[in-house]
C-alpha cells in the first residue's frame, strides 16, 4: 500500500473525493484486502475519536500548568520542558486509552456509521449497485460468485418496493452484499452481514443515522441494516414485508 492510498482512504472517510473517484477507490477496497483493513481501521478510528469525551483536567492540574506560564517564575528551561512534555504524555495517556476502549468494544455504532455513509455515497455515484437487476436469480449467483455467499434476495416489486440490484461494500473490514432496493424515487441500502454461529438474534429496532432512518433486525442467519431517506414508516413497511417472506 502507498502513502498516497492511504491520503485517498482518509480523503474518502472525510468524504473529500468527487462522485467518481469515491466510486473507483471503493472498487479497489472490495478488491483488495490490505486496503479494506487499512480503511476500516481509518473509519473506526474516526467513530471512536468523534465520540470521545474531552478530557476535564481537574483544579490541580490547571494551576499546575498555569504555574509554568507565570512570567514572575523563575526561569528553569529545562525542568519546564519536562514538566511540559509530561503533561502532554499525561493527556495523550489519556485520550489512547479512551479511543482503545471505543475500538476495542466495535466503537459503537460504527457500523451503522458505515452503511449510511455507504448508502450516501451510493446516491452521488453513477450507478449505486455493482450489479443492475431486478432479477433475483441474476443478482444472487452473482454474490455467491463474488463472495461464496448471498443473502436471501426477495423480489418485493407487487408491494411497491422492486430489486434495483445490489454490490459489495467494505464493512467491519470485510466485503459484505448490500442489496439495493427502490420506493419511487427513493433508494433503499439493505446491508446483509452473516451472523457467527449461535450468534443471538437482535428484534428489529429503528434510530436516525447520519439523517437517514435506519432499522436493524436479524433473520435468518444474517444481521440486516435497512437504510434510506423514506418517511420512517415506509421504510417499516419495507422491512416489514422484506420480514414475512
């Protein structure tokens, strides 16, 4: 890996690249593995950071800073160094040690941070599936194809909402099928990530991610992530009928 794949994985985190080159350096992650980890390991360090409380120094510590600053001191460069340099090792102690908690613990909803970034980028590209049809028995083999497994792929266009297709998204660090789905003129992101074995089922639940709603469930082997820009109870209703078959 490059130094410059690495300023264009941290450019595509803060949402910096154009339509086309988000597109094209997506196409290399799912490709490539060194690139998935090294971008998932840049999105988890991102979630963990953002919500990272600042640290409150207490009374003390701030007379004892204030204290090196006071022009009336007297002058002892190299004691204030080391006196600087380890409160600066005392608040960076501080804030490693609270990133490594979020990361160690998945950082949250890093996930769900994920497929809704997922699902805006799928917006201003060209095409937001890497495979376009309304045929599930198209769009299935071609997971099986690319990642030795698919979700189950429901056709749901007699209740309103048809298959567009679907693609390949880094998530966790790993490729995962993402299945695309339509309401008019609204897009709908269906993250499908296998469960590990004996892994509990979640109940669906509903939350706002990044201004989209969400709702998350598990079935059938499989944790899913629904996400759009639909009224919360369309997208229920998608859920719902996606659920019953």
């Amino acid at each position: 890996m490059t130094r410059n794949d690495k300023l264009l994985l941290h450019a595509l985190a803060d949402r910096e690249l154009d339509a086309a080159a988000a597109l094209s350096l997506e196409e290399r992650i799912a490709a490539e593995p060194d690139l998935a980890a090294e971008y998932a390991r840049i999105l988890a360090l991102k979630g963990a950071v953002k919500r990272t409380d600042k640290p409150v120094p207490s009374q003390q510590f701030t007379a004892r800073i204030a204290a090196l600053a006071t022009p009336e001191a007297p002058p002892r460069p190299r004691i204030m160094n080391w006196q600087a340099l380890a409160a600066s090792l005392l608040v960076t102690a501080f804030l490693s040690s609270t990133a490594t908690y979020y990361l160690a613990s998945g950082g949250g909803n890093a996930i769900e941070q994920t497929i809704a970034d997922s699902h805006r980028r799928s917006l201003l590209a060209a095409s937001p599936t890497d495979i376009a049809s309304s045929d599930r028995h198209t769009v299935r083999p071609w997971f099986e194809a690319k990642l030795g497994l698919s979700p189950p792929t429901i056709d749901l266009a007699e209740a309103g909402f048809p298959l567009v297709g679907g693609r390949v998204e880094v998530i966790g660090g790993k490729p995962e099928p993402v299945l695309v789905y339509r309401r008019r003129q609204h897009l709908i992101t269906l993250a499908a990530i296998p469960l590990a074995p004996g892994e509990a089922n979640t109940p669906a639940h509903t939350k706002v991610v990044e201004g989209y709603n969400m709702v998350q469930w598990d079935q059938s082997g499989f944790g899913y992530w629904a996400v759009s820009d639909l009224d919360a109870p369309e997208l229920k209703t998608f859920v719902d009928d996606l659920r019953s078959k």
